[in-house]
C-alpha cells in the first residue's frame, strides 16, 4: 500500500486528471480511513490510469486488496469517530470505557463475530470454516458476508 501510495502521489498527469492527490499514509489510524476512502472514491480512475499505462504499474495492488480497502474503509467509518471522542480532555475513564464497548459491539455486529465463549465452548464450536481468537469466534461465511456487503466491486471480485 505504501509504495502504491508513493508511487500516485508522483504521478503529476494523474494528480492534474483526478484534480486531487492521494493523502499521505501515516500510522494514524483516523489517516488510515482517510486514505481507504480517497483510494475508493478514485478507485475509477486509478483502475483506468493503471490499465492505460505504457509501462506496467509495478506497485499496482491486486483485485483482491481493494476487496480488504473496503473492509477497512467501511471498519474505520465507525472506528474514527470513536476515536475522536476518546481524545476528548474532559472524558472520564468510565465514560470511555464505555465507548470501547459499544464500539466493540458495533464491530461484533457488522462483522458477525460472536463471543465472549468459554474454552469449553470454544471447543465445541471450533471447526474448520472459522476464526477463533481468544475467547472470540468468526465464521468465515460471516467475513464473506460482511465483504459482500460492502459493494457491487468487492461482491463481484468475491
């Protein structure tokens, strides 16, 4: 992602074209969606830049990345203003405490991860079409599902 990045951004022709320049990447998680979004909206354009270059695009990312840009995108849309929140002077500790859970919940919701689970559940549910971390569980079927949800794009590159 980052060369990709590097590499748009100096790109003068295309930044003159689209009339607007990739942001710059940090470690920021609040950049972070900032860029998978930007990255989504010229998602167009940046297809049609990489297939008409006269050389190839060596940094262009594969059809299944833009699939987990839109997972993330679609992930910080209700992660960065939680952040925001938290960054407050004024909050209390509980007060965040409890923005982190509805958020988690929020994140358990959309995904369709389940939990907390007992080892002894964990166990009993633990299969091969599945992700357990912790005392947490995700069928595969739900990733699918949440990506699939995402778009006509991310849908028909599934």
């Amino acid at each position: 992602m980052k060369k990709f990045i590097a590499h748009l951004r100096q790109q003068n022709g295309l930044i003159t074209e689209m009339q607007a320049t990739c942001p710059q990447l940090t470690t920021r998680w609040l950049v972070m969606g900032k860029v998978c979004k930007w990255l989504l909206t010229k998602r167009i354009a940046l297809f049609e830049y990489i297939n008409s270059a006269t050389e190839p695009v060596s940094t262009a990312p594969p059809n299944w990345w833009w699939v987990v840009i839109a997972g993330i995108s679609a992930l910080t849309e209700i992660i960065n203003p939680v952040f925001i929140k938290l960054q407050a002077q004024n909050l209390l500790i509980s007060m965040q405490s409890a923005l982190l859970e509805t958020l988690s919940l929020d994140i358990c919701t959309m995904i369709g991860i389940q939990g907390p689970f007992s080892n002894k559940e964990l166990v009993r549910l633990t299969g091969e079409f599945n992700v357990v971390y912790g005392r947490w569980l995700v069928d595969y079927a739900q990733i699918v599902l949440f990506l699939e949800g995402l778009g006509m794009y991310s849908r028909h590159t599934l």
